[in-house]
C-alpha cells in the first residue's frame, strides 16, 4: 500500500464517527474493493483514489447512513461514559495536586525532658566495706 493510499483509509478511518466493532467492519468491507482497483492501479494518487471512491468524508457518511438508530446510540453512550470517566480522574488528579501543593505541613515540637542520674562515688572508705 503506497503513501497516498494509506492517507485515504486514515482519513477514512478518521471520519468514522461509530464503534470500533463497526468501524472494523466497514474498513473490511472497503479493502476488499480496493484490492482489486490496486491491481489494476498498483501505484494510485489520491486524485485517483477520490475519483474511483469518492472523498473519504462522503464514503464515511454514506456507511454512517446505514447503521441504525441504535448502533448510533450505543456509539454515544460509550462515547459519553469514556469522557465521564476521563473528567472524574481529571479532577481527582487536579484536586490531589492543589491539596498536596497547597498544604504546609504540621511540624511539631516535642519537648522531652530526660532526667539521667548521677551516680556520686565518695571513696572515704575501702570499696569492700560499703554496706548496701
């Protein structure tokens, strides 16, 4: 597959606005046209291209056309939920930093106290004769 062939399916791709199970599908479907169209052209521009498919935009759109109401809808409630869940770790992640850079940390000063006997020896008297 040359450069401008693999800029038609990505832009192709691009303008697929449905799920990834349809989306796969309808690339499907498309490589099996244009196999048989590189065969015959095996080093097309993208003016050939549009002009034996028509523009990605307009192919996509003819594809979107047939799917249903309910393929939509499941397309936009994955849609919705993958950005709901996105935003959630978004603030999470935002209010963490603010709490973290934001917060002084507590240092406390502990006085303690030690009292450390002292042990006085007087030696007076022999060390063996100290009665306890």
């Amino acid at each position: 597959m040359n450069k401008p062939t693999k800029q038609y399916r990505k832009k192709l791709q691009r303008a697929l606005k449905c799920c990834r199970e349809e989306k796969q599908r309808f690339l499907e479907k498309f490589q099996k046209a244009l196999d048989p169209f590189l065969e015959e052209n095996p080093d097309p521009s993208q003016q050939d291209l549009t002009a034996a498919f028509g523009p990605p935009e307009e192919m996509a759109r003819l594809f979107l056309g047939e799917l249903t109401e309910q393929d939509h809808k499941k397309y936009r409630t994955r849609k919705r939920i993958l950005i709901g869940v996105f935003a959630v770790i978004l603030v999470a992640a935002v209010a963490l930093a603010v709490r973290y850079l934001t917060v002084k940390p507590e240092i406390i000063y502990v006085e303690e106290e030690r009292v450390i006997g002292e042990t006085i020896i007087v030696e007076d008297e022999p060390a063996d004769s100290i009665e306890e």
